[in-house]
C-alpha cells in the first residue's frame, strides 16, 4: 500500500478487520464543515509561522465509536483529558502556540481547574442570601457575584493565563466525537501544521479507540433488544501513526502516548511504535500511575548531539535513567515526588502536576530537533 500499511486480504476494503489508512479514508464519512475547520486552523498556523512562534498539535480526551447511526449508543472510554488540557496551559507558558484539538465537552485548558465534578464553580461564589458582612469580598451590591475570598488567591492567577490565552490569540480549539471524526482531523491538522516545517510538535495524548464499525456496517436506527444477546463485530482502526510520520507531518516533532494497564508490557510496547512508525518520543504511562509517572522513550541521541538524556533531565526531580538493554532506545522514567493525585482536574493549589515536566523535556528535546536541522543546513 502507498502509506506502507498492510492491506486488507481482500479486494473490498477492511475485509479481514484491518483497514489500510487509505481504505480508511477513501470510504469512511469526513465530519461535517471539515474544510471550515481546516481552513481556520490554517489562518492560525500562518498567522503563528508570520509571528516566527512554535506550535504543537495537542490532542486530548477520549473516542467515541457509535453503534447507531441515528446514535443512541456509543462505545466510550475512560479519559476526562486532563493530559492534554494540562499540558496545553505548560505549552503556552512555554511560548508556544496550540492547537487544542479535543473531545467534545472534555477538560479543556484553564476551565479544567474547575471541572464540575472536583471543584464545583457554584461552590466558590458567596451565597447572597447568607453572606457575611465582615468579610469584604462577600458584599453583596445586588448586581455582582463575589467569589468567596478564601478561594480568590487560586482563582486569580487562572483567571488571567485564561483571558491572557483569549486575548493572545495563541489558543485554537478544535473539537471531535468519534473515532472517525479524530482520525480525518488529525490527517487536516497535520497537513494544515506541515508549512511549520521542524517548529511544529505533535503531542498526541488521545485515548483513540483501537476499534471501530465502518459506516456500511452501522444501522441507521436503534438497535432493538429482544433476541437476547447483542453480539458487535468491531474492525481494527488503521495505524494513522506511520502515514503522519512519512507523509503528513514528515518534519514534526511527534510525540505519541503509549497506555497500559499491565505494566511489563509498557517499554516494549513503546519500543515497537518507535521501531513500526519511525517517530520522535512515545511516552509511556500506567492506568493507575499516569498521574504522577511517566516513561519517555526514544532512540539514543547521535554522538554529535552530546547533551545526554540524563544531563537534559537533571533540573528535574525523581528522574532515573535507565538504559533498556544495549541496543538503540532507551527509557528514561519521570516521577512526580510523592505520587500524589491531583485529582480529575489537576492539581489543588500549589500541588505540582507531571505535565510541567513533561512538557519542560520536550520543548528542550524539540529545541533540538530545529536547532539539528539549522546546524546541518548551515554545515552544507
Ligand atoms: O485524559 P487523562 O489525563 O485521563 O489520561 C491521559 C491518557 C492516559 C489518555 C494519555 O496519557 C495517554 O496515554 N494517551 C494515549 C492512550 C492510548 O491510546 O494508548
């Protein structure tokens, strides 16, 4: 197949349950107002190119594969998004510019601290009806809400990177659902960031769905109960990550995450994306531990590129080096100090969260990468 990918046994598409990336987008439905949404993500990223800014493609939050076409039910899976709205806030710290390309209703930057579910925004504001007149912020004028003011020091630095990120015009949101839906935007984005040259980083931080039901498969009304067991015969998604490593973005930075629950298997199973897709960094992270552990791995730097792994981790706290065996990848663990929780929506005031180190590796590994490419044009 021209993306490299092993095609279906038979002439129809998907017909042995893999789908080649072309079969895939040849036959399955692009989201509606798809060339909107890519013409606007390229005014952005032209306006970012003519301001000389980096920009990474963030993608978070899970994937939906509909069992209905008029859909009732859905196939779901855990994640709130709270990696990739996290490590959206570090990347604009960081100076980059971001597109935020996340599911529906998901956790999104700034808003996360006060997802509904951890920290009730409700909960923050003055009860008009009992508020006490001592306390200055609770004054009640009849027109404004005052937010009580044991809860003003946390809420006013959001507040301002939040309106600060609206005003800069450095924060571009895209938006899915279904599995079909993040995989035609992610090819869109992709294309639309490749004028970016090396300045652009893929960070793709998804739960994508490994399976889905291709349209000519899907029944357009609710199924109907009634004849006992509902058995679902589901395809495998096509691997978009090599056809975006060669074709789509063949000069980004591109960081994929590797999820799993049984822990042996995390390493080898990043190893082989790196070897199968050719690409930067996985990221490998526990179910249970993804909070405050991570695993980066990649192929071991060339000798010209002396800054060693454990030299560019050492401002961070609780890292490990760790050679895997003696061939050419190694994994180097990241670990927040105490392993604590910061919960659905990220960390409670003053807790660290493991994105800001994450993202701090990266932007210096990503410095790298474009500083590599201007060393060797200017070597020529
Ligand atoms: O969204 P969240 O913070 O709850 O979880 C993040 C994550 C575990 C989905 C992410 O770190 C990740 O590993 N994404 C890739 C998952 C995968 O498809 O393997």
């Amino acid at each position: 197949m021209a993306d490299g990918q092993s095609s279906s046994s038979g002439s129809v598409p998907g017909a042995s349950g893999k789908w080649s990336s072309q079969e895939f987008f040849q036959t399955q439905q692009p989201p509606q107002g798809l060339e909107q949404v890519a013409k606007a993500a390229s005014e952005f990223v032209q306006r970012q190119i003519e301001n000389g800014r980096k920009v990474v493609l963030v993608t978070s939050g899970g994937t939906t594969v509909p069992l209905e076409r008029n859909v009732v039910r859905f196939l779901d899976n855990f994640s709130a998004g709270t990696r990739g709205a996290t490590s959206a806030e570090y990347f604009l710290s960081a100076g980059y510019s971001v597109i935020f390309m996340s599911r529906q209703h998901s956790l999104a930057p700034y808003t996360r601290h006060y997802s509904h579910t951890t920290n009730p925004f409700l909960d923050l504001l003055v009860d008009p009806t009992t508020h006490v007149p001592s306390d200055a912020a609770a004054e009640d004028d009849g027109d404004t809400i005052k937010v009580m003011s044991q809860h003003v020091a946390h809420l006013r630095p959001i507040l301002k990177a939040y309106h600060d990120a609206r005003a800069s015009g450095y924060l571009h949101k895209v938006s899915f659902v279904t599995v079909n839906e993040y995989l035609f935007l992610l090819r869109e984005m992709s294309r639309v960031m490749q004028p970016l040259g090396r300045k652009g980083m893929y960070y793709l931080a998804a739960a994508v769905s490994d399976f889905f039901v291709p349209s000519t498969k899907v029944p357009e009304h609710k199924i109907q109960s009634g004849k006992g067991s509902l058995v679902i015969e589901m395809d495998q998604v096509p691997k978009v990550l090599k056809p975006m490593v060669q074709k789509w973005a063949p000069e980004g930075f591109i960081v994929s995450f590797k999820l799993e629950t049984d822990p042996n298997l995390l390493i080898p199973k990043a190893r082989a994306a790196l070897e199968r897709y050719g690409h930067q960094l996985v990221i490998g992270n526990d179910l249970q531990r993804r909070k405050f552990e991570v695993v980066f791995v990649e192929r071991k730097r060339r000798p010209r590129k002396r800054t060693t792994t454990s030299d560019s981790f050492s401002s961070v706290t609780g890292l490990e080096k760790e050679d895997y065996k003696n061939d050419d990848f190694e994994s180097t663990w990241m670990r927040l100090e105490g392993g604590g929780d910061g919960g659905e929506g990220g960390g409670k005031g003053g807790e660290r969260e493991i994105e800001e180190d994450i993202v701090r590796e990266l932007c210096r590994r990503h410095d790298a990468w474009i500083q590599e490419a201007e060393d060797d044009s200017s070597s020529r």
